[in-house]
C-alpha cells in the first residue's frame, strides 16, 4: 500500500489516499486549535503522542471487540486507516463535571458524575458544532436510529474499557469525545483519542495532563502529553 494524492488537511491531521480505495493514511501534525479554530498554536511533539496513543487505544479496543478504522502504524506520525464516511456528530461522553458541562449545568469541576453523561454535537464549524439530540439527529437525516442505537452503546463500552485501562496507568478519565464512521454498511470507531480529544488528569495530584494546558494557557503543554505518553508504556 502506497500513499497517492492528498485528500483533506483538518486542524490536526492531513488525510492522504492510497492505492488501496478502502484505505486512507492520516499524518498528525503538531498544530493545535481551541474554541473552533479562534485560538492557534503548536505543540511540540502532539503529532507523534496523538498517533502513537490512538494507536494504542484502537488495539486495546479492538482486542475487546470493538470495531475501529485502525489498520497499521506506519511511522511515529502517520498511519493507514479504513476510508469512512464520517457519522457527523462529535459524541462526548464523561465520568467527572467539567468543561462545557460544568459550565451549562452549574456544577463544579470535579464533581463525580452518578451515571456516565452521554452526548451529541452536531459536527458542524460553521455553526461552532452546537448540542444536538436523538430526534434532532434524525430531523436533520444525520444517521438512522439504528446507528444512534449502536454509537451510544459502542460510546458506552469504550468508556468502560478505557476506564480501566487508564486508572490502573495512574490517570483519570474525566471525559473524551469519539466520532464514529460507516464502513462497508457497518458502523466503526473513527479519528482518534488522545490528549486533544480527552480530559486526563493525574489519579494522585489532580494536574491536567491533557489539551486543556493549550485551552487554558498553562505552562509545559508538551510535557502533558509526554507524560501520558510515558504512563501508556510508549516510550
Ligand atoms: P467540553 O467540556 O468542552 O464539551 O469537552 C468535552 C470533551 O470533548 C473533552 O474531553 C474535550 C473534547 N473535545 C474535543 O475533542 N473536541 C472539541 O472540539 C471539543 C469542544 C471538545
């Protein structure tokens, strides 16, 4: 499998095509976004952590049955994925208060939630991918209930995978945002999970070891991501 000619370059990833029509290669790069694209930055080294980590993710997942677009690593920054069509909604889900629902609902920083919180954003930049529910998403012909059926209880089982995983490495998993695809008439995991699309913080010390060090300008926003990268066995 070859890379051929660019297909699409986003905020953090350029998407090539490839000989093989059912294959695309994502390349990471450093360039960093917040609040849709109005502040912009570059961390060093984000490409190859968010690569390496996805990666390792989409294995794990996979391995507990979850299917992913996930095919092979090709080198720190750049890997082959199945070609999708990606379900435009960005599906948040959270353990612990914070961000954006913390903010909507009054509820503190930190606060454990009684029940995993479950939501959908309309992947949309030019309307700043507003809050969306089930019956708006059928309205508006986005995906079938079927599909809703089957992303909320795929959501669901990587939250509890991922869990799992991240607190026996030291780390919290207050919250993380998934996209999912159609493949073949299937529906898989798409994008990635790393520290630009998951709130991690430190099980002992509470420090945020995520893209929120970028959001809200803390100092040693690359040494956040190392560190998770080094707490997943990666380096
Ligand atoms: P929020 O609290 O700002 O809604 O973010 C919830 C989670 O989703 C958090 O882990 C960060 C992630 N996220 C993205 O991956 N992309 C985005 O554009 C936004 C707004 C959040």
């Amino acid at each position: 499998m070859e890379r051929t000619t660019q297909l699409y370059e986003g905020k953090a990833k350029k998407v090539y095509l490839t000989t093989d029509p059912d294959v695309v290669l994502v390349s990471y790069k450093d360039d960093a976004t917040a609040f849709n694209g109005l502040k912009k930055g570059t961390i060093k080294g984000k490409g190859e952590v968010n690569n390496v980590c996805s990666n390792h993710l989409f294995r794990l997942l996979e391995s507990k049955g979850v299917k992913t677009h996930y095919v092979e690593q090709i080198n720190e920054r750049e890997t082959f994925v199945r070609k999708v069509e990606i379900v435009p909604l960005e599906v948040i889900v959270r353990n612990i208060a914070a961000g954006s629902f913390s903010k909507r609902f009054g509820v503190k920083e930190g606060t454990a939630l009684k029940a995993p919180s479950l939501e959908f954003s309309y992947k949309n930049d030019d309307l700043g991918d507003p809050m969306i529910n089930d019956s708006q998403v059928l309205a508006l012909g986005l995906a079938t209930p079927e599909e809703i059926d089957k992303i909320k209880a795929m959501a669901l089982k990587v939250n509890e995978i991922l869990c799992d995983y991240f607190k026996e490495v030291g780390i919290i998993l207050v919250d993380f945002k998934l996209e999912f695809g159609r493949f073949h008439g299937d529906i898989i995991l798409a994008d990635e999970i790393s520290p630009d699309t998951c709130r991690f913080w430190d099980a002992k010390t509470g420090e945020k070891l995520d893209k929120d060090r970028f959001r809200r300008d803390l100092d040693d926003v690359d040494k956040g991501y190392r560190e998770i990268k080094k707490r997943m066995g990666l380096e």
